[in-house]
C-alpha cells in the first residue's frame, strides 16, 4: 500500500512538473485554419515567419503615425489567382480573380458567422469585384470562391 502511495505521488508531482513546462512552451509557427459557412474546419495553414521579419519597435514616438499598410493576400488556385484586399477592412473589400480560363466564371458569396448569405456575385468572369460590408456590424465574414472544381474559402475582419 505503501508504495501504491509512493507511486502515485510520484506520478501526480511529474504531471505538475509537467504541466509547468508546458505552460512555458510557445508554438514556433503560428497556425491558421480556414472555415466553412456552418463552422467546419476546412484547412490548416501552418504560417513560416523569421526573426528577421519581426517589425522593429520604433525609436521615438510621433505624434503623427504612417498609415497602415493595406494588406494584400494572395492564393493559386490552378491556373488563376485570387487576391483579396485589404483584409482586416472597414467595409471596403475588393477581390480580384485573374487568368481565369476563358468561358470559366466564379461565384463569390459573403457569409456572416451565423451562415446567412450577405452578398453575392454570380457568374464573374474575372477581374475585380468590390463588396462593400460598410452596414454590416464589425465581425468575422467568410469569403467563398468556387470556380469550376476548385473553391477557396476566406476569413474576412470586418472592424
């Protein structure tokens, strides 16, 4: 019964011991995971970043700052590229679709997080789209591309 008790001790220090360490521990990549309309996961991404990309804190403060930089997100999809931008928006969004097969067409529909269609774009044959989402409230919308038998899905920040 003794050692039982022993053991048990043992085994219960090392899991805290344990425990301890983890918390410590960081990811050295973050992840992200793409969503369907209901919430599923679709995809995980693994995002590569060096040290040598980390921003630099600034020496002095300004009174005033630079604007932000409009970030721009890119993915192949067979033949043809898809560019969103900017992503986090205000309510300006533009999605552009090029060397799109000819005769192929896109469509483009915004969902909410409850999975209610806010907008849509049928039959795009390429080129730019811009969705204003300026009346919807600040949130995470998801962004569906499907053309032909290729689809991509977009978390898109509304602020």
């Amino acid at each position: 019964m003794k050692t039982i008790y022993h053991l048990l001790l043992s085994i219960l220090l090392l899991g805290i011991t344990g425990f301890t360490v983890c918390d410590k521990m960081q990811a050295q990549n973050p992840v992200t995971y793409g969503y369907d309309a209901s919430g599923n996961r679709m995809s995980r991404v693994i995002v590569f970043t060096s040290k040598a990309q980390a921003p630099l804190p600034k020496a002095e403060a300004t009174a005033e700052e630079e604007p932000a930089e409009e970030k721009v997100y890119t993915e192949m999809l067979k033949n043809f590229s898809v560019r969103i931008y900017p992503n986090p928006t205000k309510g300006d969004l533009t999605v552009e679709i090029q060397q799109l097969p000819d005769g192929q067409t896109a469509n483009l529909k915004l969902y909410n997080m409850s999975g209610k269609l806010i907008h849509h774009k049928n039959n795009f044959h390429g080129g730019i789209e811009k969705f204003n989402i300026s009346k919807h409230p600040a949130g995470i919308y998801v962004l569906k591309i499907v053309a032909g038998d290729s689809s991509t899905e977009w978390k898109i920040v509304k602020k």
